[in-house]
C-alpha cells in the first residue's frame, strides 16, 4: 500500500496463516530502505496512512483483545504510538484515518 502522497510504501508479511503481521516502511524514492515497524508478537493487524502520510494508525490487539488504536509518527517506531481509541466492550475490527483538517477550505 502507498500513501495518498506516493512517498511511502507499506508492506505487511504474514506468519503463516495464524493472523500474526509484521510490517515495513520505506520511501518511494530511489534507494531508500525498509524500516520494520512491527514484529509478529506485536498484536498489529491493521496499519492505515494519514491523509497527509505524515503518520499512521495502527490496529492492535495487544494486551487489548477487543482492539485499540494507536497513532504513531511515520519516522517512529512503535515506542512512540499513542493509544487514541483504548480498550472497550466494543470490538474494534477495522481503522479509518480522520480526515486531513488542513486541506478543508473555509
């Protein structure tokens, strides 16, 4: 998946079929790297872009088996997430980004 931009790339690697992921980031750009963002104990299963690719929203079932959502900055690594939407008794099966604020007109 890339972002709305096209300057990132996004790859998700699964561990079999069990619904455990790991994923890359890297920029679009010639001879950029991949940056691994998670790890397949992570609890990861959803990573979307913002609308402006400067972050990414992140669906975790770590710790939360009903899900939460995090917001992490796209140069930072899952230390820096935040938790935006904890735990509840609702379930958590999908993650869409808030629309870019900036870009409405007045």
């Amino acid at each position: 998946m890339t972002s709305s931009n096209g300057r990132w790339l996004l790859a998700r690697v699964a561990n079999g079929d069990g619904g455990e992921f790991a994923h890359y980031v890297r920029e679009t750009r010639d001879g950029a790297e991949w940056r691994q963002l998670s790890w397949h104990e992570d609890g990861i299963k959803d990573i979307e872009f913002s609308h402006d690719g400067a972050a990414l929203y992140l669906r975790s079932v770590k710790n939360a088996p009903r899900g939460k959502v995090l917001r992490m900055p796209i140069h930072g690594n899952l230390r820096d997430a935040e938790v935006i939407v904890p735990e509840s008794d609702a379930v958590i099966e999908g993650i869409v980004p808030p629309p870019s604020f900036s870009s409405w007109s007045t």
